[in-house]
C-alpha cells in the first residue's frame, strides 16, 4: 500500500505514525484524541519528520474538474476560440485539413490542461527555487509572459497565411496547420499557468513554506536523521523518534551548517562526544566529527567521518 507523502517534506507517514500537535508524541491509532496528553487535536496531525500540519495538504487535494472550476477554466478559452473559429472562418470553404486542424489543437489544449494540473505543485517548488537557491528555472511570471508571446507571433503567422490563401502548396497548408494548432498550444498553456499562478498565490496563504526554504527547519530535519542512523550504527536502541537527539550518553554539536547555493541542499559539520567503547577506557569520551551533505528535502547523501577520530 503507498504510503502519503508529506509535501512540505516529501517524507512519508501514517495516521499511527503522525504527531499530536500539543505533546508531540505519535497518535498511534490516527484518533482526534491523543492518549498521552489527553487532548482533542481537531484531526490536526504533525508529519513525523517535519513536524508540519498534514491535514493542509490533505485538504488540498482536489481532481481535475474541480480545479477547471476554480482556476483552470481559463485554460479552455482557446478551445472555446477554435470551436466558434471553426463555423466562422472555415466552415465556408472548409477542407480536410481544418477539420484535423481545429480538432488537434482542441486535443492537445486538453491535454496540456491535463499535464500542467498534475504539476502544479511542481512549479510552487520552483517558484521557491527561484528564490532560494540558484535553481536554473524560468519563474511562473516569465514562462507565462513567453507563452502568449510565442502565441501572439504564432498568430500572425497565422494570419499572413490565410492572408494569402490562394492556391497553397502542400507545404503551405503544413505550415499555417502546424503554426495553428501551435498557437492554440501555447496560448493554452499561458492560460493554464496564469490560472496557477492565481492558485499559488492564495495556496502559499494555507500551506507551510517547503522545507528547503526554512533552513532551521532542513538543519533539525537532516540532524535527527543523522543522528538516528549514528546510533542505529553504533549498536543503540531508540525507543521513539522523540529519543533521536536525547541519547544520554552522547553529545553532539553543529559546528557548521551552510547551504549549497547549487541545489538548495544543506552541509553540516557535526561534533559527537560518546563514551569510549574500549574497557580500559571507563570515564573517557570518544571523540568524531562528522561530514553530512543533504539534498533540499533533507534526504541525507553523504554521511561520513571529516577527520580521524580521537579521544579525550
């Protein structure tokens, strides 16, 4: 069964695995009442990893019509267009090819309609990118501004051709379909985008910011992760985890955090004082630091020692 996936995060969870809001502790059974602290959570839930309301995002799931509803019916004006283009301009003399020409460029309107909706979430992070780190994106506002005008020399392309409508050559009749239905396509998808940037807009008003926009938020989220593996290397069990950074018989310290400006990720340096493993060493501290690279979402890439250890 696929797990949900927390999108200020993309760390997954269950509803046994969620937090309470009040105490932090897992909910377990997923109920509005939280059995250690005795609380009514209001079905608020706390991602595991990222301690963020899921719930948000849960409520922001929506299908393809109702988006059309909201937002997205601004991407089916151009089809509206190429429907009453059709008996206005063509129908008269319309040929084979302005039947295949209306029909694919209504067709692949729908589609980019399709496709650009099970992105959507996908240009908010590169709005952010944009903003965040030297993410090599074009912003929402550019990509809208390219669209209508690649559609508006597309337009007349279109209009210079039917201009000299007279007696075409097949390549003619190629071009002024292909420049059609290409017009149609961009149009479509500057339409599609403006209505996105509008559901952006007002989404950014509900949701948490990602967690690579939060550097405090990717430092506590790749920190606890660390930190868990360490140990789990290290032979030492951990009850919950709340226990991740409240080993007793360890200490750690950052040393230093800096963000990769390339990719938005994240580079600590991190400090662990543990006891010393060998018998003969009771009372002294083992000494490592430690050199974890994360990607933007706080999945840890590298995790390794940054010098030879010693003891003190």
């Amino acid at each position: 069964m696929k797990m949900p996936i927390c999108k200020t995060c993309h760390g997954e969870y269950t509803l046994e695995t969620c937090l309470c809001p009040n105490c932090g502790r897992p909910l377990r059974r997923g109920e509005d009442f939280c059995q250690h602290c005795r609380t009514v959570v209001s079905e608020k839930r706390l991602c595991p990893r990222c301690k963020s309301d899921v719930t948000i995002w849960e409520r922001e799931d929506f299908s393809l019509v109702e988006f059309i509803k909201r937002w997205g019916a601004l991407g089916l004006l151009p089809s509206l267009g190429a429907v009453l283009a059709f008996p206005l301009l063509w129908l008269p003399n319309a040929t084979t090819l302005h039947y295949l020409m209306t029909a694919f460029s209504i067709g692949l309107s729908q589609l980019i309609i399709i496709l650009l909706y099970i992105q959507r979430l996908l240009w908010r992070e590169h709005n952010w990118a944009t903003q965040i780190y030297d993410a090599k994106f074009y912003s929402l506002p550019s990509l809208i501004g390219m669209m209508f005008f690649a559609g508006s020399v597309l337009s007349a392309v279109v209009i210079v051709i039917q201009q000299r409508w007279d007696a075409p050559s097949t390549l003619d009749k190629l071009f002024f379909a292909v420049s059609y239905v290409g017009m149609m396509g961009v149009f479509t998808a500057g339409f599609t985008l403006l209505a996105i940037q509008d559901y952006l807009n007002q989404l950014e008003e509900r949701v948490p910011q990602p967690i690579f926009a939060d550097m405090e938020k990717l430092l506590h989220v790749v920190l606890d992760a660390a930190i868990r593996t360490l140990n789990l290397l290290d032979g030492t069990e951990i009850q919950s985890h709340t226990d991740a950074g409240r080993i007793t018989d360890r200490t750690y310290e950052v040393l230093e955090a800096s963000r990769v400006p390339e990719n938005g990720g994240i580079v600590i340096l991190l400090h662990e004082y543990k006891p010393a493993a060998e018998p003969d060493t009771q009372g002294k501290w083992a000494h490592e630091t430690w050199h974890i690279e994360a990607d933007r979402w706080g999945r840890i890439q590298t995790l390794q020692p940054a010098r030879v250890s010693h003891r003190g």
